[in-house]
C-alpha cells in the first residue's frame, strides 16, 4: 500500500462518526453531496437523487453488471441492486468501509446481487470488458495517486 493510498483511507475512516451525524450516511449510505435541483432540497434526498439521475443516464437495467468502484460505505451499489436489479461488485481501498458496506448488504438481504472487495480500482485483477457499467462516484479523483 502506498502513502497516498494510506492518505485516502484515513481520510475517510477517520470521520466516519461525523459523516453519520453530519450528514446522515445511516440513511442514504451515500458519501457524496448528491445531486440537488429544483425538486430536490435535502440532502438525503439529493444522494439518491444523484443514483436515479446517473442510473438513468448510464441507461442501467436488471440484470447488468456494475463495478462500483470507490464504493464507499455500499450506498449506490446497494441502491443499484435493490432498485435497478442489478448485480453489483463494490471496490474500495479501505477495509473498514468494506466490512460497513457487507453488513449494509447483509440486512438488506442484497448479497446475492452485491458483493464488496477490498481493492485498487485501478489494480482489481477482474476480468477485462466483464462489467457493462463503471461507477465511479466522486471517486475517481482518488484514482491519479494511487500509481
């Protein structure tokens, strides 16, 4: 593991408590701003905003394989699967935040349709051209420093 990939997991790991109380990830399990527009003014509301508006532009459909990667703590991969049907590979660099996204999954009782590794996405050893989308939510300015 390098330094800056280190960096990155610290610096989600560490305020984790304060995204539950700021912002409310027990709810939505979304790491993000989310999406807000004229119709959409809470923050809870924006995050899964951000899921349908994305979901609906990347055209996805039951049944398509999607990598999350930069998964954070499951909350679009879970919302992928749950409402799209989707089958969903979740890659996240932190394990604590993987751990968070399969108990996530678990009460959902999503497992068969989501999974969660810890993993580089820039290095997951899957297989090439094996997913029809890749989601890369406010994650993949992480990605420059992880080589």
């Amino acid at each position: 593991m390098t330094r800056y990939q280190q960096h990155v997991i610290n610096y989600f790991d560490h305020p984790h408590n304060d995204y539950r109380l700021l912002w409310g990830i027990d709810r939505h399990f979304g790491l993000h701003c989310g999406f807000f527009d004229e119709h959409c003014r809470r923050h809870d509301d924006a995050v899964l905003h951000m899921n349908r508006v994305l979901a609906t532009i990347a055209d996805i459909i039951s049944g398509e394989r999607v990598l999350d990667a930069g998964c954070g703590i499951g909350g679009s991969a879970i919302w992928l699967a749950e409402n799209l049907g989707a089958s969903v590979v979740g890659i996240n660099i932190s394990a604590k935040q993987v751990e968070e996204a399969r108990r996530l999954a678990r009460c959902r009782r999503l497992e068969d349709r989501v999974q969660f590794r810890v993993a580089d996405f820039c290095a997951t050893e899957l297989a090439s051209e094996s997913f029809d989308v890749v989601w890369a939510l406010e994650s993949a300015c992480y990605a420059a420093g992880n080589r």
